[in-house]
C-alpha cells in the first residue's frame, strides 16, 4: 500500500484559485520566489509555497497573516473569485 503524503491536500479548484491570488499578490511585491517572500516575512517555507500552489489548505490565522503583510482586507483577497 502507498504511503500517503499527509503534507497535501487533493486539488480543489478552491484551493487552487486562493493559492493563484497569494502568487498575484506575492509577484505584486516583485518577489520572483515563494520561498523568498516566506522568508522575508517570516513564513514557513515549506507551508507558504504548498498553499500558494494550491496544495494545502490554509487556516485563516495564515491568511489573515499574509494579508497584512499585503495590506488588503479579506473582501479584497476574495474579490473576482
């Protein structure tokens, strides 16, 4: 039997289309790397990268987090999805 990676989640377009957001605004900031803006601003590496590939899911702690550091407010992340 396959061992299951427990790291990711099955791909919902959900999940997708938030982790594509967190790519438009990372690349907004002109960060060229997801492992560079986590580390910059003090986000797990590994965590940051897997949601903004839309390969984990997030809590809304996180979200709101990374919002901050982007400055926009959850209606705005959400607008357009």
């Amino acid at each position: 039997m396959a061992k299951k990676n427990l790291t990711e989640v099955p791909l919902d377009a959900r999940t997708i289309k938030i982790g594509k957001r967190l790519k438009e605004l990372r690349l907004k900031k002109v960060y060229d790397s997801a492992e560079k803006f986590a580390y910059d601003h003090d986000l797990p590496r590994v965590s940051y990268d897997l949601q903004e590939r839309g390969k984990r899911n997030m809590t809304l702690a996180s979200l709101y987090r990374i919002l901050d550091i982007h400055k926009i407010s959850l209606g705005d992340f959400f607008k357009g999805l």
